[in-house]
C-alpha cells in the first residue's frame, strides 16, 4: 500500500512548479532563522552572556565543518574552472596561512567572548 499525499487544501494532486516555488518562498520567509526568538533576543541585544557563549560554541561547530564539506564538494568536480571558485571558499574558512580565515576569526569571538580555544 502507498500514501498519497495530501496538499494543505485538501487536494491529491500536486501543486504545479510555480505554485510549489511560491509556498515554498513564503515557508522559507516565515521560518527563516533571522525570525527565530533567539536570533531576534541576539540581534536586540537582550542575551545573557553565557547565552551568547553558548551560541558561539555552536555555531563554531558548524563554520569549522565547512572546509570540510566544501573539499568533497571540490573532490568531485572534473572542470577546473569549478575547482579554482570552489577552493577560494576553502581558503576563506581556513584562511592561506596561520592565523587566517574565517575559522581563525570565530576562535577569536570566542576567546574575547571568554571561551578557551579548546571549548570551541
């Protein structure tokens, strides 16, 4: 037996490829994490200090696992056009030499936030 989907109006079929692009706009606008109530307390200046440590140890985790996924990603290209945009985002996290790039700026944030580098 298989599930037939269900649209939120009811309906079986599915919605065509501009109708699909616009709901998907909309839900991408409504939950986008600028609107989350954390991000919004953060932008307005009303976290805790050890609130904002905690979001900077997560986010750290994510930056620092980019590098990492843009190298597969470069891995598997064949043209070396792609290769050459697709290393500079490498470079940009972890920068050309040490103490450079991106991730070297978050383990700043840290530290001035008062994190020790090996919390992050």
């Amino acid at each position: 037996m298989t599930a037939t989907p269900v649209r939120d109006d009811g309906a079986a079929a599915p919605w065509g490829t501009a109708e699909f692009t616009e709901r998907l706009r909309a839900v991408a606008e409504d939950r986008y994490h600028d609107r989350h109530p954390f991000n919004v307390r953060m932008h307005q200046g009303e976290l805790t200090p050890a609130e904002l440590r905690r979001w900077i140890i997560n986010r750290f985790h994510y930056q620092r696992h980019i590098p990492v996924k843009d190298a597969l990603i470069l891995a598997k290209f064949d043209d070396p056009a792609l290769r050459r945009v697709w290393v500079r985002r490498i470079q940009d996290h972890d920068g050309t030499a040490v103490g450079q790039g991106g991730i070297e700026r978050w383990l700043r944030l840290g530290e001035a936030a008062g994190l020790e580098r090996p919390a992050l």
